[in-house]
C-alpha cells in the first residue's frame, strides 16, 4: 500500500460563536479528523507499529477502536441497535487494538467511516436531551449530549495517544 492511498477528511477549526449543538458537533468532527490526520502518509507496516514495548498500542488499532466506539454509542446505545462488534470477539474483547499482519488500512478505515456516517444519521434524528433507545453494558441510559461530550473526551484521550505512536513510526509530530 502506498502512502498517497491514505486520505484524511478535511480538519476544519470549531466556530468560536456557534451554539451548543454545532458546537459539539463540530468538535467531534475536528477530533475524528485529528485521528485521521495522524494516520496520513503511513503504509499497513508503519500503522500497525507499536508505540513501544511492551504495549502493543498502534495507529491501525486506535482506528479500529473508533469504528467500534461509534458503534456502541450511536448505533447500540443511542438508537437502541442490536449489534455485535466489528473486530472484537468474545474471546478477545480487545481485538479492536490486537492487529495483525492481515488487518488493513483499508477494512479498517471503512468500518470507521461507515460507523461515522451512520452515527451522523441518528444523532440528526434527535435532540441533545433525547436519551437514547438502548443501554449501555452497565444497564444505564445516556441523552445524546452526554454521548457527544464522552466521544469528544474519547478522541482527545486517545489523539493523545495517536500523537505518541505516530512520533514513534516516523517522528512526525504536531496537532
């Protein structure tokens, strides 16, 4: 795979007078675009490098995670979808992170951007105080401005730690 395959959407800075909705919206976007961001430029190999011993965190599974993340909160706890996981197993619920060499870029990236798209669709069809359909694993209920302020700290959180892996690869390093 070469590095020009890899494309990010666009970053564009949150509005500094907007209202509350835009407001967490355009952050969460900024933040998915962040992720996306670190991972630009890199091959398969470079992706599933590991930060550094003996952790086993990479870019490819930072992305991973995101795709089942949008998953749960939007698909599974917000509209109440009864879903499984994308790359998570039951006996590896942490297979989102556990990359291997036939783990892609491609499958990857897709599964986030479709669970993106999809997330965009049921957050449009309510309001930051509807709460959602579904529960969460430990049985409670969560309105959507609640899901878009845990995504926002979800990103950040782990964009850190892109930042970390990414300078690590290739000793790329900025925001």
């Amino acid at each position: 795979m070469t590095a020009e395959r890899i494309e990010s959407t666009p970053r564009v800075d949150p509005g500094t007078l907007t209202g509350e909705r835009a407001a967490l919206e355009q952050w969460l976007d900024f933040h998915r675009a962040t992720l996306a961001m670190k991972c630009e430029g890199l091959d398969d190999t470079q992706l599933r490098t590991a930060s550094a011993p003996p952790s086993n965190l990479t870019l490819l599974g930072l992305v991973r995670h995101m795709a089942e993340v949008e998953r749960g909160w939007f698909r599974k706890v917000l509209a109440g979808e009864e879903l499984g996981w994308i790359f998570a197993t039951e006996e590896d619920r942490d297979r989102d992170f556990h990359v291997t060499d036939q783990d892609t870029w491609e499958e990857a990236y897709a599964a986030w951007q479709g669970e993106i798209a999809l997330a965009r669709v049921h957050a449009a069809e309510r309001g930051l105080d509807d709460v959602g359909v579904g529960k969460h694993r430990t049985g409670e209920t969560f309105n959507l401005r609640w899901i878009y302020l845990h995504m926002i700290e979800e990103y950040a959180r782990h964009n850190g730690h892109a930042d970390l892996v990414r300078e690590r690869v290739d000793g790329a390093t900025g925001d």
